[in-house]
DNA sequence: CCAGACGTTGTT
DNA sequence: GTCTGG
DNA sequence: CCAGACGTTGTT
DNA sequence: GTCTGG
C-alpha cells in the first residue's frame, strides 16, 4: 500500500519532464512526509477540441466520491485496489474517465518494530523506496471532484485524488504485501495489467518519517539528494520513443 | 418502495 | 449517483 | 501510512 | 478499540 511519500521537485521541472501542456500557478513546497489530506501534484488528461491536453495541477490526497456527504471520508480513500478499482462504486466513474499521475519522489512502508523489553514500546521501521535510475516517479491514479452537499453548482469544487495499489513484487514485496502501481515513465497508455516491472531500491530510514509532523530532507538522510546511476539513465533516455500514444495507462 | 452503503490498511 | 438489502 | 485523541459545561 | 487528522 502507500500512505506516505516524498515529493520535492519544483512543478516546472515537473512539467517539463512529464511533457504537460498547462501547468498550475501554485508551487508546492518541497516534501519529503506528505500524507493523506496533504495537496499532491498529479497529472491529468482532458479533451480539448479533440485534441488531449495534459496538465499538472494540484489536488488533494484523499479520494472524495462525487456523492459523498462528507468530506472526512477521503482520508480513508488514499488508496484504490487495482482488482477491484473498475467495479467499486466510490471509483469506477473515475476509473473509466478520470485516471491520473500521481507524481512522487519515492514513497515509505513500514516494518513492525521489533519486539522489545517489556514496557518499552519500540516505534515502527520505514523503508525509503524509489524506482532506480530515476529522480520522479507516476503512480497510477484516480481524481473526482466534490461539493458540500447544498453548495450551488456554479461554486468551486475541491479536486482530489488516490493512488492504485497491487500486489507488491520484488523487493518491495520484502517490506510489505501492496505497493503503488508504478507507471513506467514512458508506458502511460499501457492497461494495469501490461505495465512492466519497475526495480526498486529500498533503504531504511530515520522512524521520525512516522510523524507527519517531521519534514525535510534529513528524513532521507544520505539518499538525498538522489545520486542516479548514469547507465540507469541512459536506459531510460532511450525508451523515450514509446511516449506516442497518450491515454493514462 | 425507502434506507443505507459506498473504502483500504493492518491486525487478530 | 447507484446498487443492495430489507 | 502513523500519531493522537477519545468530552461537556460555564466562564473568561 | 476505533476514529480523525495530518
């Protein structure tokens, strides 16, 4: 699953690197403990007479169904099953016309504490994990719009979004059972289940992530900034041809 | 028909 | 909004 | 995801 | 124990 992350890029850097045409106006700080509820860039696809337009813009974490009564029920909508994502009621409508990139630096799971002398209560171990060889990653997405109930229809609607969870592989399946689905960066038209697997590197890191309260770049410790691997790099540069065909996985 | 749910995670 | 349960 | 709260009244 | 907040 994932219900932490880190994400400190600068939106313009963002934009340019998943090739949107409209960028938002609001720069979000730098965050390395963003959790549910917290503003998130994600990407998104509309139409435009008949041409896609892609835009980054900010949205809340936290999915919040169209006829949801209240808003307090996001918090619990972080995540979206991949098995299950197209029939739920809370996400097939967005499911089948409003996926997303949820864009993150790397995101954390967590380890039960080991067990400790009696009384003394030992705090969970989070795990940093990133895609190696790449500074950004898309998780794949899902977005809805949402009005208090009796708010006019003509009044802003707050915009939020979840990410798609599946069956964790690798060794990501070391530290836990669910992981994001990852978006190779240039396979964003692929189906769910056609997307290749992307390796990942897990490193533990400092059990201050486990309060929201903490941020900064300390909670990374040495891994950050990200050093990349040039020949990861390379690798990716040349897989850049496959970005033709536009839909979001 | 109306009322009520609609979700994921981890843990036991 | 839409489906399920009663 | 983890941490932290979990409640009411009257008075300032 | 369970829910809310971040």
């Amino acid at each position: 699953m994932c219900g932490r992350y880190a994400l400190t890029a600068d939106k313009d850097a963002l934009a340019l690197e998943f090739e949107v045409d409209a960028t938002t106006d609001v720069q979000l700080p730098p965050r390395w403990n963003i959790a549910p509820t917290s503003d998130i860039y994600i990407v998104r696809e509309r139409q435009e007479g008949g041409q896609r337009v892609r835009e980054l813009v900010v949205a809340r974490w936290g999915l919040i169904p169209a006829w949801a009564k209240e808003e307090s029920i996001g918090a619990r909508l972080a995540n979206a099953r991949a098995e299950t994502v197209a029939e739920k009621p809370a996400f097939r409508g967005s499911f089948a016309k409003r996926r997303c990139l949820v864009l993150c630096d790397g995101w954390y799971e967590w380890l039960p504490a080991q067990p400790a002398r009696a009384g003394v209560r030992q705090p969970k171990q989070p795990y940093l994990m990133t895609v190696t060889g790449r500074q950004h990653v898309a998780f794949a997405g899902l977005y809805e719009w949402w009005r208090e109930p009796g708010t006019p229809a003509d009044a802003p609607a707050l915009l939020t979004a979840n990410l798609i969870t599946t069956d964790a592989v690798g060794v990501a399946a070391q530290v836990h059972d669910r992981m994001p689905v990852l978006l190779d960066h240039h396979a964003w038209s692929r189906a769910i289940s056609d997307l290749p697997e992307q390796p990942v590197a897990i490193r533990p890191v400092t059990t201050d992530v486990n309060s929201v309260r903490n941020d900064g770049a300390y909670l990374w410790g040495e891994f950050f900034p990200p050093t990349l691997d040039p020949s990861a790099v390379a690798e990716a540069e040349i897989s850049d041809q496959d970005s033709q065909d536009q839909t979001l996985f």
